[in-house]
C-alpha cells in the first residue's frame, strides 16, 4: 500500500462487498436452517444484490486508479470507526433485504424500475464527477483549481453545487432506498447524508475562502436548497 489512505478506503470497501454476498447466499447460522444456500423468490433482491456489489466494486476501482490523496496518513482509530460504520449497516440492510420474509416494495415492477433509473444515472455522475477531480490537478501539482462544468453532461451539476460527487452518491442511495423499501437502507442514506452535508460545507468554506472568484450562486451539497 501507499499509504495509510488506501488502506482505510480499500478495507471499508470490501467488507460491505463480502458482508453483504454471506446474506445474499444465506449461508448457514444467518437464517432458519431450511432457508440456507436458497435463493430469494423476488427479483428486486437479486437487482439490489447486484447494485451494492456494482457500488462498492466502483469504490474499490476508484480508490485504486481514480483518486488522489493529499493525505498520506491516518490516524489507526479511523479504521474501527469507518469499518464498523460500514461493514454494520451493510449487514444491517442485508439481513433484511435478503430475508426470507422480505417484502417487496409496494408498487411493484415499476417502483424497482424507476429506482434501479435512479441508483444508475447517480452512479455514472458519480464517477463522472471523480474523473473530472482527477482530471482538475495533475500529479506531483500543488496548484489548486476550481472545478467548473466540462463537456460530459453529467459534470454540469457544478454550476449549482460545491460537491457533486456527494449529490450523487445521496441519489444513489435515495435510489436504493426506494428499490428495495427497507428502513436500514433509509437509515443509513439519512445517517449519509447528515455525514457527506459537514464534509461538503467544509470543502465548500475551503473553496471560498482559497479562491476570490469562487462563484457565489453555487450551493453546498443540494442545488438552491443547502
């Protein structure tokens, strides 16, 4: 490893990606004897499977060849609370999701759909708007710069906010939220989305304060709402 960074970022990452499989698959001691190694009758259960599994595996490739970290180290107390934030709410939402008394979301069909619309096109902005930060400072390059709309359509959310990446990664979880209609999952994008507001209002006070021109109209996280 690099640093202490990569570390942290991997290990969150992959425990949610495996937690999450153990519950899918029903392995024995999770569930009734009678329900191990069986397969969910509702579709929406295998469709969730595969979005958590494709966001996490994004995260783990991004960490890996996207993002560059200004941070070298960590303090070792990070790990325990990042993991255990992470790797407990993935086993939370994924004992009920896959539960064998799972119910699926109330308007059916076209809930999922709409939903699966959702996690997806927040998916793509969100690895959109990480390109785009990479492609903002070159490496080895102290120069800091404001990051402004560029010709991908999926970047020009930074008219309107400081930190895109965090609006997106909330949409993708509101898009869970409804695909699967399970209260941890609502807990925990709540529980996300009051974390990713204190890091986007302090990236956002950091922006106005290193530039002048910084411009004004931009908000936080959520566009003329925060």
């Amino acid at each position: 490893f690099v640093n202490m960074c990569l570390q942290v970022f991997l290990i969150e990452c992959i425990g949610p990606l495996v937690i999450y499989l153990l519950f899918y698959f029903r392995l024995p001691l999770i569930y009734a004897p009678k329900y191990e190694f069986t397969a969910s009758k509702h579709l929406v259960v295998h469709i969730a499977c595969v979005c958590h599994s494709f966001h996490y595996m994004k995260r783990i490739l991004e960490t890996l060849f996207v993002h560059r970290f200004s941070h070298g180290t960590m303090p070792l107390r990070n790990i325990f609370k990042n993991c255990s934030y992470h790797w407990c709410f993935a086993a939370w939402m994924a004992y009920y999701i896959n539960h064998p008394l799972y119910t699926p979301p109330y308007y059916g069909e076209k809930q999922v759909k709409a939903a699966l619309a959702v996690f997806l096109f927040c998916q793509l902005g969100s690895f959109s708007i990480h390109m785009a930060l990479r492609n903002l400072k070159l490496p080895g390059c102290k120069i800091k710069k404001i990051p402004y709309p560029t010709k991908n359509p999926f970047t020009w959310i930074f008219a309107l906010v400081s930190c895109p990446n965090y609006t997106y990664e909330l949409g993708s979880w509101l898009g869970f939220t409804l695909m699967t209609q399970c209260v941890p999952v609502l807990f925990f994008t709540v529980v996300g989305f009051i974390q990713m507001t204190v890091w986007a209002k302090g990236k956002h006070r950091s922006y106005l304060k290193e530039f002048k021109e910084y411009p004004t109209l931009r908000s936080t996280i959520l566009p003329f709402i925060l």
